[in-house]
C-alpha cells in the first residue's frame, strides 16, 4: 500500500503556480480525476507479455534450421550481427529485449521510490511556511521546491531512454524482417497431423516478426504517453506561495497533481510485479528453444507455451480487476479528502471576512 497520499492534501495547499487563474466560482469547483484507470498499464503490461511469447514461438521455430539472411552485396547491416546464422540472430534479438525489460523494471522501481519521496518534500515546506522565519523560506524553499520538481525531469529521462531502446528493437525486427526468407517455405515437409502447430498455420516467420513489429510500436507509443502524463507531477521551479484565502482556488488543481503522483505509484507498482512474475523470468529463458532437436520437442513446446499464454493472460487480467478496485478506492479517499479540504478553507474564508466587517 502507498500510505501517506491520501493525506497529502494538507501538504500540497502551498505550492500554486504563478500565472494561474481560474475564472469558475469557488463553488462550482469539481474534483474529476484526469486519470481513473489502470487501463494503460494493463495495455502495456498485455504487449510485453505477447511480446515474449511471439519471441518465443519465433525461437522455436529457429530450432528446426538454421540459414543466412538473404543480404545483398551492397546492403549495409546497423544491427544484423550475425547474417548467416537466422538462430543466433533471433538469440541476440531476445538478448536486446531481455536488457531492455531489465531496464524498464529499474526503471519502474525508480519512479516507485520517487514520487513516494513527494510527500516529504511537501511536509518540509508546510513546516517552513508555518513556522520557518521568512529568511529561512527564502534559503531553503526554492531547494525543496527544485526537488519536487526533479522527480518528473528524472523520470521523464529514464522513460525516454526506454522509448529510445525501443526504437533501436523496433528497427532491429525490421532489419531483420527486410532480410529474412519465408520459413513457411521451409516447413512443407509436415505433414498433415502436425497442422496443429503454430508454425503450420498462421504463424509463419513473416507473420511473427509482423506482430512483433506491431507490439514493439504499441509499446512505444505507451511509454511515449506516460511521459505526457508525467508532466502532471511536474512543479515549475518558480512558484508564489500563497496563505491567503485565495488559495481555495486552487484546490482542484492541487488534487489532480496529487491523483497523478498516485496514479504513478500504482503504474510503476502493478509494472514491476507482473514483469517480475511473467516477463523477466520467460525471456531469460528463451534461448532453452535453440536447442531443441525434434519435431516432438517442438511440438510439445508450441502447446506448452500456448498454454502458459492462456494462463497468464487470464492471471493477469484478475490481477488487474484487483488492482483496479484498490485504486478505484483509493482515489476516492483522496477526492473526499480534498472535498473536506475545500469546505475548511472556505469556511476560513468567510469566518475571516466576517471579523474583517466587525
């Protein structure tokens, strides 16, 4: 559990932007969260995993022979090591995507780590705004404020190296799509009883590197949206701090900075468990598929890996309804909170302004 965020609200009533300006009446102010759902999560999550098991299929299929790429004399290779050998290609294909979801669970964790840092940070300026001398404020809140505001730049750049490694993936399958011949070709010699198999029907080589092309694509247009949504958490590094009841005003806008760190916590937490339970240690285990030396193994492997597809999917997919619950729940503890919120400092404001008339 994320403890502390639906109670942040106390602590985040101190940092408005400067130029903000809201012209709706106070009263007519809603707290409607731009971010409700896990569903881009469980889109990406859904990829990754569908990634890993055409890579595997893909691999299987290497198994029963091997052969160079169709490359001509003149055509120059950016990531094709090995151009006369289609299964150690598929083996350094699998070693790039293994680092590379590595790297997003680093990736991930840090952002865990990061935004839980949030509310700290608030507290120390809550502190200083109600207790700190102004000379203290001046020394110290500009540091505390840049540092709130590092947590989105920092995540931003681990997020972009991601949709960067993506790329490369992306232009690594195509490389390899441009050059490879039809395996389908090569698997006439089957016959009619194994037309059960993956390879037998639609999963051709072309067809697979296809898909696997699509997904990465998915992928990266995914992680190119978190980061849009980063800038949600992000705090300009220059900022008027306000104690007047003016800052009733910027109540709603103060809740969605708080539900996006939340939403944050709960993408990069769901993330992390399910690559640790379904990604990191399948695709570790990819190139077990190299060496397989029949048509039975084969087989036999298409249908187990067929099956655990099933079954993840479906672990998933209950995972998710939990998860979508919790932050349901979650999110609207933090909306009441902020409603609560709202009706103290409105009530401070005419209290104040009726011993102001007498």
């Amino acid at each position: 559990m994320y403890t502390g965020f639906c109670y942040i609200s106390y602590l985040l009533i101190i940092t408005i932007l400067n130029k903000i300006v809201l012209a709706n009446d106070i009263k007519e102010v809603q707290f409607k969260s731009q971010l409700n759902s896990l569903s881009l999560a469980k889109e990406l999550i859904t990829n990754s995993i569908f990634l890993v098991h055409f890579q595997s299929a893909l691999t299987i299929m290497a198994s029963e022979r091997d052969f160079p790429f169709n490359i001509p004399t003149d055509s120059k290779l950016n990531y094709i090591r090995y151009p006369q050998s289609f299964r150690t290609t598929t083996i350094q294909f699998s070693s790039d995507m293994q680092k590379i979801f590595s790297d997003i669970y680093s990736t991930m964790y840090h952002i865990q780590l990061a935004v839980k840092r949030i509310p700290n940070h608030i507290k120390t300026i809550l502190k200083l705004i109600t207790a700190g001398s102004s000379k203290m404020n001046e020394k110290m809140l500009p540091t505390i404020i840049n540092n709130i505001a590092r947590i989105s730049n920092e995540n931003k750049i681990l997020l972009n190296k991601t949709i960067d490694q993506l790329t490369n993936l992306f232009n690594f399958v195509n490389e390899i799509k441009q050059y490879t011949i039809d395996l389908s070709l090569t698997y006439n010699n089957y016959s009619s009883n194994k037309t059960d198999l993956i390879l037998y029907n639609e999963f051709n080589s072309k067809n697979i590197l296809e898909k696997i092309s699509i997904i990465i694509q998915q992928m990266k247009k995914q992680y190119e949206q978190i980061v849009q949504l980063m800038n949600n958490i992000d705090i300009q590094e220059n900022l008027n701090l306000f104690l007047n009841d003016e800052i009733i005003r910027f109540i709603s806008i103060l809740y969605n900075i708080e539900n996006n760190a939340y939403y944050f916590y709960q993408l990069s937490s769901i993330h992390m468990d399910i690559l640790n339970r379904y990604v990191l240690d399948q695709i570790a285990s990819i190139g077990r598929y190299t060496v397989l030396s029949s048509d039975d193994e084969r087989l036999k492997n298409f249908s187990n890996l067929s099956q655990q597809m099933s079954n993840i999917l479906y672990e998933v997919e209950q995972l998710f309804l939990e998860r979508q619950n919790e932050f349901e729940i979650n999110s609207m503890t933090l909306q009441q909170a902020y409603e609560k919120l709202f009706d103290k400092f409105q009530n401070r404001s005419s209290t104040s302004k009726l011993l102001e008339t007498k």
